[in-house]
C-alpha cells in the first residue's frame, strides 16, 4: 500500500494517476483530480482541521483561511457526491491540530451533512478490504 503526502492538483492527479492507495490533505485541487481519484479507487484523508484550527488563531489572514477552508469543504463535498472514497484523519500534532480533537469530524460533517457517516463508512470499509 502507497500513501502519498500531497497538496495541489497537479501533484494530487499524478499520484492517483500513479496508483496511490490514499492521499493525505489534498488541498487545493480542482475537478480533473477529484475525477482521477475516484477513477483510480484513491482514498482520500482531505486533513481539514490544518485548515479549520486556523481560524481565530491570528496566525494568517483570517480572509485568506477561510476562503482555502471554504474550497477544501467544497471539494471534499463534491468528491462525496460523485462516491468519492473518504477517510477521517485529523494530522494530529500539527500546529493547532491538538491530539483527540473532534474538530476533523465537524468539519466533514460541513462538508458532506447528513451523508457524512455513509460516505465515511464506505471509506473505512474500502480500507478494510484494501489493507
């Protein structure tokens, strides 16, 4: 199994078109890679608390976060909309993303509502049958 640490859509459809079992974070990406992970049966672990715990921190400019969190919510909601393969991951650890924080699972439920436990459990159990 391949997991791939990766951001951008360019990197992000390379690595799915390589054959990448999982991508983790996956910011930034446009249509043609969330079409190519999907095709390829890539995981995707889209990290959103990097991006959420951000905000109020005063770290970056409070505009700019939320406009990148507001695109990453929207491809994590489109990329569950076409049967997309999801995985919950908070990256736990990095700057504002404390261990045992539920700020992950909120933030997927924004994204994909009262579909989230389905699509999350397809994923898991893609997991299962992958690894």
């Amino acid at each position: 199994a391949v997991m791939a640490h990766g951001n951008g859509a360019k990197n992000v459809l390379a690595a799915a078109r390589a054959g990448v079992d999982s991508i983790e974070h996956g910011a930034y990406l446009n249509e043609e890679a969330l079409q190519a992970m999907k095709e390829a049966g890539t995981i995707w672990c889209p990290t959103l608390s990097t991006l959420g715990n951000l905000r109020g921190k005063g770290r970056f400019s409070e505009t700019d976060v939320c406009a990148i969190l507001e695109s990453a919510l929207t491809n994590v909601a489109s990329f569950g909309a076409m049967g997309g393969l999801i995985a919950l991951g908070s990256d736990a650890g990095a700057w504002a993303v404390p261990h045992g924080s539920l700020t992950e699972f909120e933030l997927l439920e924004m994204a994909l509502g009262d579909q989230r436990e389905k699509i999350l459990e397809k994923g898991i159990q893609t997991i299962k049958e992958k690894f």
